[in-house]
C-alpha cells in the first residue's frame, strides 16, 4: 500500500479518467431508453464530467491536506513513542528537533553525527509510523474516489442537470483561486507593513525618509561608534531612481524603435528572425548581465572616462544602468511588439486611404492606438529595473552614496534589503526591520506607477475604442 501512495495521483487521475467514460457511456445508455440523446438536459460529455470531477476534488484535497501535515503528525506521534534512552535525551536537552534530524539523516542515508541502537530503534518506528498512516490514507483516498463516481453514476438520469453542476464546480474553484490570490497578496501586505511598523516605532518616519544618512549597522555595545545607526534612505531611493533612469533612457528608444520598425517595416522573414534573437536577451540570466557589466562595461567606462579626464569609480551606475538597460530592451520590445501588431488594420487602411504616408500613419494612428499597451510594457520594464539586485551588487557596489554623479558607486532598495537579511538576524532589531520599510516604501512606489498607468490606459481608450 505504500508503494501505492508514491503513484496515489496518477492512480487519482486514473479513476477520473475511467468515471468520465463510464459517465458519458451512462448517459448515451440512458438517453436510449428515453428516446434519444435530445431527452437529456446536457451533453453527454457533461455528464462524463460530472462524474469524474466528484470523484478527483475531494481525493485530491485530501491528499495535498496530508502532504501539509503528514511530517507534523508523524513527528508528534514519534515524540511520544521514542524510546526511554532518547526520551531522557529529550526531556534533559529540551530540545527534540536535534534527535528528529538524526532520525531523518539515518531514513535518508545521509551522514548523522549520532548512530546509536536507540536512533536506529526510533527510525525504524518512524518509518512504521508514516507507512501505516501512508497505507490508511491510500486505501481511504481510493475508496472515497471510486464510491463518489459511481453514485453519481448511479443517479445519471435525463434530467440531471450535470451542466449547471459542471459549471458551478467550475466557477467555486475559479473563485477559489481568485481568492487564494486576493488572500496571498493581502499576506504579503500586512506582514510587511506590521513589520514596518515595528520599525516605525523605533526609528521616526520622517528621518526614514528624509534623512541622508544611510547606515544602519547597529553596535553591540552602547559606548561604540555608531551604535545607534543612521537610517536616512534618501540616498537608497536616489541610488533606486539614478540606475532606473538610465535604464529607461536606454531600453525604451532602443525597444519601442525596434518593435515600430519588426511590426511596420520590417519583412516577415527579417521579423521572424530577428524577433527570437531579441527575446533571447530576456532569457539569460541577471547574473551573467552582472559578470558583463562588472568584467566589461565598468572598467570601458573607467578607462574611457580616464582618457577624457573625468574621475570615474570602479563601479559606477552608469555601468548597472547601461547593462540594466540592455537586459530591459526585450521587455519593452516584445511586448510593444505585440501590442502594435494588434491594432486593427482598418486603422491602417483608412489613414492609407486618406493619403496619409508609412511614417505618418505609424505617428499619428498606430502609436497613439497602441500607447495604452506601450505604457503597460514600459511600466513593467520599470518594475523590472527597480527591483533588480544582482547587476548592482557587481557593478555599482553597495555603498549609500547621496550623488547626482552617474560615474559614482550607489546602491538600490533591493540591494540593501538582500545585504539586511542575509545571515543570522534578529527580527527585534531596526537593522533587520529596515529591510521591510524599505520593501514597504517599494511597493508603494510600485502601486502608484500602476495608477498612473490606468489613468493613461482609460484616457487614450475613450479616443480609439
């Protein structure tokens, strides 16, 4: 039976796969009697689905349940039933979670610290444990599966409404996700905003966020230097805004050009071609940009800056932005790409039509038509730039520098959070806590550039829709 639990889903899916022909076989072999298949109220196949859906969701729930539990269960159980040796072990260490490894290690034949005949006695239990609830939650899940289809397929008759059942099914489990979704995200919300105000309590908001000092290593004595920390992120957010921007300043002419000229001038097999290529840049990962621009771009630009006279830093934004930039191009192409493709070619064909020329119809009719989409790739372009980590960390450093000096070493929001929260930390500290007061201060600059981005969408769609 336990081998039977390491193949329980296809086995699940099998039994729907069976219940949903015999369910369509039912209904066919009903409507027969009743005079044909128009005596039924639905589809035969409705019926088919009907039957397999009651069968497959409730043993699926089950099993994703107990795959939640099963190592909390078992651990408790095993707990109460360790042997007096380890149990003496527990109750004087009072700590179980050491004997629970070692038990694990030994099952999966890793390399433990302690073998003892009272480990290997508890192991063995422990496998018994999770075999035998294994085996009842097999038979149990099999057993539900295959009486719930047939009573359904006992009960198929003409007028069974399996439609409107089939689509109710359907419309709970959509909003079941759509739920699963909203909950998710309001999750996400409140767990950094509570722990943002932690941080709040202990560091005012307005020297967060207007002060100019970022430097939030706490000492471990009061006498040391520095020991209450300076968490003015006003040079964070600048950093942010500098490396974006230039981003942007290279990626959106670069991008929207090449999507105007792929979707308008281009032949198809030159678009066919080059398009692929394109995307490909989108596919590499944001470690290697991070290798190119710190083995690359940084030191071109110190030396290219050094023959003009200019003082340039080893690693400087104007290095991340560019390659941050390049990495960013397929994001506004692709997507640009595919929204001025889309606009109707009546638009086209009316300004043609008018004696309008190539470039006045792409200015004046296909760019505005598809500006709400443009904007939509570009927004997303933005957030990609903001929140990108590894191509700051090689080629702009880490360093909280206040400069308007593209050719200066700064640091981002992600960054400093990723540098916050690595390591051992303690979740009382502002040091830690910063870290979600500056991812809270990402998601609401996050949140506003999505509304400004609807406010563009329905302003352009009230003129070309």
């Amino acid at each position: 039976m336990t081998i039977l639990f390491t193949y329980l889903p296809p086995i699940i899916l099998a039994i729907a796969a069976t219940a949903f022909t015999a369910g369509r076989l039912r209904s066919l072999k009903v409507a027969e009697s009743a005079g044909g298949i128009r005596a039924l109220h639905s589809l035969p196949s409705n019926y088919g689905v009907l039957t397999a859906l009651t069968g497959l969701l409730p043993a699926l729930v089950i099993y994703g349940l107990w795959l939640s539990l099963e190592t909390a269960v078992v651990d408790a159980r095993l707990i109460n039933e360790l042997p007096p040796a380890l149990a003496a072990v527990a109750a004087g260490s009072g700590d179980q979670s050491l004997i629970l490894n070692d038990i694990k290690n030994l099952l999966s034949d890793s390399v433990i610290v302690n073998r003892s005949p009272a480990i290997e006695q508890a192991a063995e239990r422990y496998e018994q444990i999770r075999d035998s609830y294994r085996s009842v939650l097999t038979a149990s899940v099999l057993l539900l599966s295959t009486v719930l289809s047939f009573l359904v397929y006992r009960r198929i008759t003409p007028s069974l409404r399996a439609r409107n059942l089939v689509e109710g099914i359907i419309r709970f489990l959509l909003l079941l996700c759509s739920g699963i979704a909203i909950l998710t995200t309001l999750g996400i919300v409140l767990s950094v905003l509570f722990e943002s105000i932690r941080f709040f309590k202990a560091i005012p908001l307005q020297e967060f966020l207007f002060g100019l000092n970022w430097s939030p290593q706490m000492a471990i004595r009061a006498d040391q230097a520095g020991s209450s920390g300076a968490f003015g992120a006003v040079p964070i957010f600048a950093g942010t805004f500098m490396i974006a921007a230039i981003a942007m300043m290279v990626a959106i002419p670069i991008g929207l050009l090449s999507a105007i000229y792929l979707s308008e001038f281009a032949n198809q097999t030159f678009r066919t071609v080059v398009k692929p290529l394109l995307e490909i840049l989108a596919g590499i990962p944001t470690v290697v940009y991070g290798f190119f621009a710190a083995l690359t771009v940084a030191p071109l630009i110190r030396d290219s800056g050094g023959l003009l006279g200019l003082s340039v830093a080893s690693e400087s934004a104007l290095a991340a932005g560019l390659v941050m930039g390049i990495m960013i191009i397929p994001f506004v192409s692709s997507l640009s790409d595919d929204v001025i493709h889309a606009v109707p070619q009546s638009l086209r064909d009316g300004s043609y039509g008018l004696g309008a020329t190539k470039f006045e119809t792409v200015r004046y009719i296909i760019f505005p038509a598809a500006l709400p989409g443009i904007v939509g790739g570009i927004l997303l372009a933005v957030s990609r730039a903001v929140g990108e980590t590894m191509i700051v960390v090689m080629a702009a450093g880490l360093a909280a520098n206040l400069t308007a000096n593209p050719f200066e070493a700064v640091t981002t929001v992600t960054v400093q959070i990723v540098t916050l929260l690595v390591g051992d930390q303690e979740f009382d500290s502002p040091k830690t806590l910063a870290a979600f007061a500056l991812g809270l201060v990402l998601f609401v600059f996050t949140l506003i550039l999505n509304v400004i981005a609807l406010r563009v969408v329905r302003k352009y769609r009230e003129h070309y829709e």
